[in-house]
C-alpha cells in the first residue's frame, strides 16, 4: 500500500466531508479512493471514519489520527516548496576554489557584490595555490592560473594571465635600467614559487629558449611580500599584470619593456581560467556565480 497517497486520500475526505469530492480533487475514482482509505484503516487496526449515505465523519480515534497526519502533510508540503524553490531561486552554500592571489585582489571584492545580489546563497570559500582537480563533491567552482587545463570540466577563459617584468624607480636609479633581456641575468630577481616550482626568467631569441634569470634575492609564493620588496628597490620582479595595476598605477613600480618578450614558461596563451562541472550548470546557483563572475570580470580586465 502507498501509505502517503493514503493518507493524502484520507485527509481531502475530511476536508472535503464526502469520498466523492476527495476523488474529484485527486481526479480518481471514489471507489478506488475509498478502497485506499479503508486499506489505510486496516493497516492501523482502527476505524478513522464514521460512514454513511449522507455524510463522513471523524471517529475519536481518527481526529487523533487527522491531526498528526495534518502536521506531517504540513511539513511534507515545505519540504517540497523548498525544493522546487531551491530548483529556481539561487540559494544554498556555493563552494569555490581559488588561487591565493587572485582571490584576495579580485575575487573576494567581487563576491560581496555578490553576496548583496543572492543573500541566500552561503559562501564557501577556498584560496589556494596548491594543483587540484574540480572534484564534483569538493568544489562547485574553480578558478585557476595557467593554459587550458585537461580535465573533463568546461573551461572559460576570464583573463591573460601573462608574467611582465617590473622594478622600482629607486632599483632602476640604482642599478641602472636594462636595455637587453641578456642584461636581466646582472640584476638581482625577486622570483614567485607556484606549487611547480619557482619561475624563471625565460626568452625566446634565435629560435631558441634562453634562461635570462638574474641572482635570487628572495623567493616565495606570496606575491604581496614579493611586490613590497620590489616596491622597496631589492630586485626585479615577474608578475601578472592583473597582480601589479595598483603598483603600476601608482608608480610605485614601472613595467620593464624588451625586443623580446619575457616569459615564465615555454607554454603560450597563459590566462586564469574559471573551471565548473558542465551538468551543474542548471543548479541556479552555480549558473547565477559563474555568469556574474564571467561578466563583472570582462570589465574589469578591459
């Protein structure tokens, strides 16, 4: 027996005080409805209703009945609610990866602007450097430094995340501005670690990658320590653009300019990607995060 569509059966006759009324609601039978209660009666071992030609009635045992089953019915029909509402509005705790420096200059800020538009989303928020997969039950969405990632997941590109060299005025006054790239190797290098290793100072001359790095002065994966000491005239450093605006605005750093540009790595087209599980895309929100993070990015990397 389908006890819940019996009791759903049982409760529309009290309501509606007739078996033929209740089966009009549900669009079935009376005789199929009442054969549902009366299987429902004897499951209990107790008579819920009082029958006759005319009229439907509570026994003492079945108001009892009647007003247990009303609060579960009750809750039930939340429950529901809450489900088709959780299908349509965005809400929920969306959890997101990101690496550490990204997070903290874009991501974050973006995320209260966020959190104003989808107050009943709860936010989970990870920043990380460390290599990891989009696990489907770790993380809703990821957002990743570096070339396409393979992973079976749908990669949208957010912005380039090309490395440019940059130094103070005070180093550059001091040590004089490199004219050459093969220069770079007399100057002192302040050097960002990624969980690969740390970054060289690489250059493609002649067909032909060079290794241009100059002398480490300090190494290290936060790239706020790397970029106050550049600020402070210790070495030249290699950053991203995106990582380096303010400095740059400000003057605080200046961008080092070559015939032949510098790079990290022999990989070409280096960008921040924002990587999400391609079927979970019609969880509202997870579509809401992802389309506003594509479109509030776009401006501000233009």
């Amino acid at each position: 027996m389908d006890q819940l569509r019996a009791i759903r059966y049982f409760s529309k006759v009290v309501e509606t005080g007739s078996f033929s009324k209740a089966a009009k609601v549900f669009g079935v039978p009376p005789s199929s409805l009442s054969r549902r209660v009366s299987d429902l009666e004897k499951s209990l071992g107790a008579t819920l209703l009082k029958r006759s030609t005319r009229i439907v009635k509570l026994t003492e045992v079945g108001q009892v009945y009647y007003n247990d089953v009303q609060h579960i019915l009750n809750q039930l029909e939340q429950s529901e609610e809450t489900v088709r509402s959780y299908q349509t509005t965005p809400m929920g705790r969306l959890r997101i990866s990101s690496m550490v420096g990204f997070g903290e200059k874009i991501l974050l800020p973006l995320l209260d602007e966020f959190s104003a538009l989808y107050p009943q989303i709860v936010l989970d928020v990870s920043l990380s450097d460390e290599l990891s997969t989009l696990g489907r039950d770790d993380v809703d969405i990821a957002i990743r430094g570096g070339y396409a990632p393979n992973e079976r997941v749908l990669a949208i590109r957010l912005m380039d995340n090309g490395f440019i060299p940059v130094a103070s005025p005070s180093y550059l006054a001091t040590h004089g501005t490199p004219n050459h790239v093969s220069e770079l190797r007399e100057h002192m290098g302040l050097y960002f670690k990624t969980p690969t290793g740390i970054t060289p100072w690489l250059c493609h001359i002649d067909g032909q990658w060079q290794d241009v790095s100059g002398s480490a002065v300090a190494i290290s994966n936060n790239g706020s320590w790397l970029a106050k000491k550049a600020c402070a005239g210790e070495g030249i450093l290699m950053s991203t653009r995106w990582a380096l605006a303010g400095y740059l605005a400000s003057g605080a750093l200046q961008e080092l300019t070559f015939e032949h540009r510098l790079a990290i790595t022999q990989h070409a087209d280096m960008a921040v990607y924002l990587l999400y599980q391609k079927q979970r895309y019609s969880v509202p929100k997870i579509k809401a995060a992802v389309d506003f993070l594509v479109e509030r990015i776009k401006v501000i990397s233009h």
